[in-house]
C-alpha cells in the first residue's frame, strides 16, 4: 500500500509564514503538521511507501524533512514528487498532482492520499481496517457541527451501509453538516478511472471533485474520523491546533 501526501499548495493565506516554508513543515506542538499525519498513519502496517508531491519552490524542504524522517522514526521508503509549479498560477491542483505521482512513479498497488496539512488528534489504525474490509474507494468524514461551516468543504448524505448517495463541492445550501476531508483510498483497481478523469478534462484542483465524478460509478464509503480532525486554513487555526494539540 502506498500514501500520497499532497503538499504542493502555496498556502497565501497564512503569509508571510508561508513565503519561504510550505504549510505542512510548520510546527503544530512542536512538530511538523507532516509529522504528524504520518504519525497517526503508522499504525496501517501494510504502508510501504510514501509519495510526498509538492512544488519547485519547496522541493528540496521536503527531501530534507523526509531524510530526516526517516533517520528517526521509520523504515519507510520515502518519494518527494516536484510538479514544476512555481505559483498559483501554474499549479497542476489536487488531483492533477495525485494523476502525476501515479504516472511518474507508475504506482500500481493500493494508495491512501491525504492533505498534508491535515491534523487528526487519533491514529488512523481503523482507516487502514475499514478499507481492507471494503476493498472499495473509501472516504474518511468529519462532522463539523454547522452548516455554515460545511459550506466552505462539501456536502454528503450516506445510506444505512455508509456508502455515499450524495456529494457535492462547495454547497450554498447544505441539509448535514457531515461533510468529506481530504483523506482517501483508492484501491488499485480504482486508478484507472482518476487516469479518465483526468484525460476527460474534468477539473484538476479540489480532491472531492474527484469523489463526486466517482460515486456514480462505483461504490463509495465512508468513514467517520475519531477524536478532532483541524483543517490548517488560517492563523486563527494554526493558533487553535498549536493550543489544542499542545495539550493532547
């Protein structure tokens, strides 16, 4: 099984901070954001590899962290992808940088793909679980208790054996306020339909685009994330994950 980490945003809310240090290498507690995705994923034995895509500016931040990483805390094999971009204005998206690492790097196993700047305060051990059971594409969600909030993400409804019925980016007018994060798996038999969405043209950027061009056409599940899930958007929620995640 392998993980992707998409890492190739340029993150201009949070400038200055992120003009000369990609987002998912700030600290949170003490610790890289990165640091502490991959920690919560440790716990899924089948990773092997992990895929960190990212831009020509922070390129080589990430090959340094990743030696570093790995020296310390794992065995694992680890891949930093440059898609070339350069700014905003060049940038291949989400699911444009997760169609390159698949082609260049000819990935051909099982992937979970997550944001890097994705904080979750529980392992992810029952992530890896539930997909083997399902053998399926599998969502992870979070309920963000308003439905002001879910606007900013995207809406999902489920039937009684948690399979997606309904999913839509960026609702104006949202019924729950469960909505997808930016964790996923794919399953190997699942990587030739991101190939044709790609090639159709549909759009590259904002990874539940991807699910709600999916759904339709295979089976979709999702699992509820345990415990606080932080969407590092602001420095009003680097400040909020730096006081919560201090203290867990």
């Amino acid at each position: 099984m392998k993980v992707v980490i998409l890492a190739a945003g340029y993150a201009t809310r949070l400038y200055p901070l992120t003009l000369t240090q990609p987002k998912p290498l700030l600290p949170v507690a003490g610790k890289p954001m990165i640091d502490h995705v991959l920690d919560n994923l440790a716990g899924i034995k089948e990773i092997n590899q992990v895929y960190v895509v990212t831009n020509a500016k922070f390129a080589d931040q990430f090959q340094k962290w990743a030696d570093a990483y790995r020296a310390s805390k794992t065995p694992l094999n680890f891949t930093i992808v440059n898609d070339g971009s350069t700014d905003d204005t060049n940038k291949l998206g989400a699911i444009g940088d997760l169609h390159l690492v698949l082609n260049r790097e000819k990935v051909d196993d099982d992937i979970i793909v997550v944001a890097g700047d994705n904080l979750f305060s529980e392992c992810l051990t029952g992530f890896g679980d539930f997909c083997r059971g399902k053998n399926a594409p599998v969502l992870a969600v979070y309920d963000v208790g308003s439905l002001e909030e879910v606007k900013k993400y995207n809406s999902i409804s489920v039937d009684s054996e948690g399979r997606i019925t309904f999913f839509e980016e960026k609702p104006k007018h949202p019924t729950s306020t469960l909505t997808g994060i930016a964790l996923y798996y794919y399953p190997r038999s699942v990587l030739p339909l991101i190939h044709q969405y790609i090639v159709e043209g549909n759009n590259p950027d904002q990874p539940g685009r991807l699910v709600q061009w999916l759904y339709p056409r295979v089976p979709f599940y999702t699992w509820k994330v345990p415990g606080i899930w932080f969407d590092i958007g602001s420095k009003e929620t680097l400040e909020e994950a730096n006081r919560i995640f201090a203290t867990a």
